[in-house]
C-alpha cells in the first residue's frame, strides 16, 4: 500500500463526501479510490467511513485521523514547495478574509507589510463577522478566532486566545470589584445584544468536587448571561463604553491587552478565566499549497508570536 497516496484519497473522500467524486478529481475510477480506502482502513485496523448507498460519512476515529491527515499533507507540501519554488518570493493574488474587529486591528496592518516583501503579489482583504464560504467564495485563507467547527478545511494555530473581564480603574473604584462571577449581577455588564453571534454568554472556569474519593477538585466551564443597562451588537462599542468607564466587559485579550498594559484598563475575576482558545489560520485542502499562502501563514505567525505584540496598538 502506498500511504501517502491511501492518505490523500481518504482526505479527499472526506472532503467531498463521495468515493465518485473524489475519483473523478483524481482521474481515476471509484473501485479503485474504494480500494485504497479499505486497504488504509485493513492497515489501521479501524473503520475511518461508513458508507451507504446514498452518502459516506466519517466514523469518530476517522474524524480524528482527517485532522492529522490535513495537517501531515500541509507540511509535506511546504516541505516540497521549500525546495521546488525556487526561493521565497509570492506573486499571484492573494485573497484573505478575517472578522471585522481582530481584522482591522490585527490583520489589515500586516497586509501592505506583507505586500511590500513581494512585489509580485497583489492582495485583497474582506472584512466580515459572517462565517464566510472560503472555497465556496473564491478565498485562499480566512484567519478566525475563537472554536471551530467541525470542518473538511485544514487549520493551522496561529496564537493563543482568551476572553476575561475588564473595566476601568474608576469604575471598580466607584463600584467595587466582584469576587466571584456570580457577583456580577451587582454590577453594569456591558454585554452583545440578543441579535448577536455570541450566544452562550461569558465563559468561566469555576471549580466542582470530583465524584472520586480523594480526587480533589475539577474545573469546569460554566456560561453566565449577565445584565445590565447598555448593550449592543458591535464587539468594539461595549470595548469604547468600557474604556469610558460605563461597566464591566467580557473581551477577547487581542482586544484589550494594550489597556491592561498600559493600566487603562484592569481584569477581574482573574481566577475564574475560561481556558484559552486559539487563533486560526483556514484554508481549503490543496494538493499543493500556493507559495503565497503558505509565506502569509507563516508571516502571520511570526508576527503573533512576537513578544508584546498583543500589546502594541496595531490600527
């Protein structure tokens, strides 16, 4: 068996959701994408896909092995392009999308940076706090925040993220500081409105007693929808309101790092901060990864991996 190739044919069934399908893109007939399939699966010695007559679907080993498989492919395709493209210069155009906010902050500064290191490149950047359709819609790279969804898209961890409380100096003067997330509830929270995305309401880790004898105890997370006299459906008006000394906000660190450091803003309920989540980098799964793409990832990387980056005022 031929691994690497098994390997890309199951990634492309998954991806298309059809053995047809995915034979045809590859030129080659369905019994024989079928084969490699099953002899992957005799290898592994575990189902990776149910498949039926009308639809083929991933078993949850084989979602869990899809996710490797994405990201083996990716690096064996930088691996070749780093010594076939003939040296490190992008050209072509590069289409990228990113959420509103963490876009205009975080990732539009970077575009004419990245812009003026290869003349050959043309860039565009859309904005949007939809999820938009990368391959559907013609994108390279969509860079999001926050957990994905299960998806047949290949994603690379550009950066940590948290979300955590934040309010002015005067304001916790004036108003006191809670000591417990269920404190809020004494308090002005400044919160989306009911038409926004965010859903679930602020995330904290709180503690509860193991049911094991001696276990100690296990965090979990848990979701509070707090109230208060303003809201609204734009993420950066609660930030301006916040900054004004209106109340306490629920904010992303990409947001508000450069007040915490500058000490215009202060977290609370430190102790009860949900786990991180992550920074992403999107793109649909290619045979060969375009040069282009693969530099801006890994520009974006460096940049958000730099000391005090988070801190700095980007826009």
């Amino acid at each position: 068996m031929d691994k690497l190739k098994a390997i890309e044919s199951f990634v492309s069934v998954a991806a298309r959701g059809s053995l047809t399908a995915a034979a045809t893109a590859e030129g080659v007939a369905p019994a024989i994408m079928g084969r490699r399939i099953d002899a992957l699966e005799a290898h592994l010695a575990v189902k990776l896909l149910v498949r039926t007559t009308r639809r083929i679907s991933l078993t949850h080993e084989g979602s869990a092995f899809l996710e490797d498989c994405q990201r083996l492919l990716t690096d064996f395709a930088n691996a070749e392009a780093s010594v076939t493209a003939g040296g490190v210069k992008a050209s072509g155009h590069l289409r990228i999308t990113a959420p509103a906010g963490f876009g205009r902050r975080h990732v539009a500064p970077l575009v004419p940076r990245f812009r003026a290191l290869h003349d050959d490149l043309t860039m565009s950047l859309n904005l949007s706090d939809r999820v938009v359709d990368i391959a559907g819609e013609g994108f390279d790279c969509a860079v999001r925040v926050g957990d994905l969804p299960d998806s047949s898209l290949v994603a690379v961890r550009l950066a940590e993220n948290r979300r955590l409380c934040v309010a002015t100096p005067k304001y916790l003067e004036s108003h006191g500081t809670p000591a417990n997330p269920s404190d809020l509830a004494k308090f002005d929270c400044l919160t989306l409105s009911s038409d926004a995305s965010q859903t679930r309401g602020w995330a904290f880790s709180v503690s509860k007693a193991s049911v094991a004898p001696d276990a100690g105890l296990q965090l979990e997370v848990i979701h509070l929808k707090p109230g208060g006299p303003l809201d609204c459906s734009d993420g950066q008006v609660l930030h301006d309101w916040c900054l004004a000394g209106y109340g306490i906000a629920w904010r992303s660190t990409w947001e508000v790092e450069a007040e915490i450091a500058s000490g215009a803003l202060v977290e609370v309920l430190q102790d009860f901060a949900a786990p991180p989540n992550g920074i992403y980098a999107l793109f649909p799964q290619a045979k060969h990864l375009p040069l282009r793409v693969r530099l801006w990832i890994d520009f974006l990387k460096h940049h958000y991996g730099q000391p005090g980056f988070w801190q700095l005022k980007q826009a």
